[in-house]
C-alpha cells in the first residue's frame, strides 16, 4: 500500500522573510529530495493536494480574537498590540511586522494535516506524510516558534469529535 504524501506548493508562502531562519524552500527542496533520491517514487507514494483550514477547524482551538488579529496583520494591517498575540520570532526580521499571506499560508499547512489525518483515521492510507504539518509551538492566543496556528493540536481536537 502507498504512503499519501499530502502537499500544497502554495505553502511556500509560509515565509517569514528574507534573513529569516525559517525559510519556505524547506517544504520543496524535502519534495525534491524525495523524488530525486527514490527512482520509483510513485510506487511509494501517492500525491494528494489538501484545501485549506477552514475557520471552524481553527476554532476547535484558537480564539476567535486570536485568529482575527492574526488575518489583519497577514494583510499588512499594523497592529500597535502585536506583542499580545506573538512573538518576535513571528515577524519579519527586515520590517518588524508579520508577514503578508503569512495566515493564508498556515491554513494550508493546517488543511494539509488535517487531511492527512482524514485519510489515515479514515482507513484510506496506512500513513502519510503531512509536507509543512508539525506547527506546534503556537497556543490558543498565542504564536511563537515560527508557527502561527497548532495545526496538531487542531488535527487532535478533530479526532476527539470524532
């Protein structure tokens, strides 16, 4: 049986700018490596494109004001209280603010591990690779270590509902 490898190229949005540690090329150059390095690739996994996080899938653990504060920084709206709800490591480094598109881009990180774990849990695959998934540091309120929405703890709070 294959592996579902679950990938958006649009998370290369998820950048928090030049001079950043954490760069966006990681999640490509990883998909790169793969198919380079495994001739018969598609004999082991089976490439599938997730949707983004839907608000309500954010909501099962992020507040509501946490999420809104951060849709209006993503679209360049400057926040004087950015500090209530991240971190510095959270901003670009050259401009001090947080990323355009950046919020966009962790819905799809989030959708992309919610997906996997859809296929799993759900008997399709017996594993997937969840390309972007992991953003575990940030809290309800909060986000801190280069992660914005915990798309693990969503993905576990899904599960529960279940």
């Amino acid at each position: 049986m294959k592996t579902a490898l679950v990938y958006n190229p649009e998370i290369k949005k998820y950048s928090f700018g030049k001079g950043h540690p954490f760069t966006s090329e990681r999640f490509e150059n990883f998909l790169n490596f793969l198919k380079k390095n495994l001739p018969n690739f598609k004999d082991y996994f089976e490439e599938i494109l997730p949707e983004p996080a839907k608000e309500e899938d954010l909501k099962l653990f992020h507040a509501p004001e946490y999420i809104e504060a951060m849709k209006k920084a993503s679209r360049g709206i400057i926040l004087s209280n950015i500090f209530q709800y991240t971190t510095i490591d959270n901003l670009d480094p050259l401009t001090g603010y947080l990323p355009r598109g950046i919020e966009e881009a962790t819905r799809i990180a989030v959708g992309t591990s919610l997906t996997a774990t859809k296929l799993v849990f759900g008997g399709k695959f017996k594993k997937a690779i969840a390309i972007g998934g992991g953003l575990h540091h940030a809290k309800r309120d909060f986000g801190e270590g280069f992660c914005i929405y915990n798309d693990v703890v969503i993905c576990a709070k899904k599960l529960l509902q279940k």
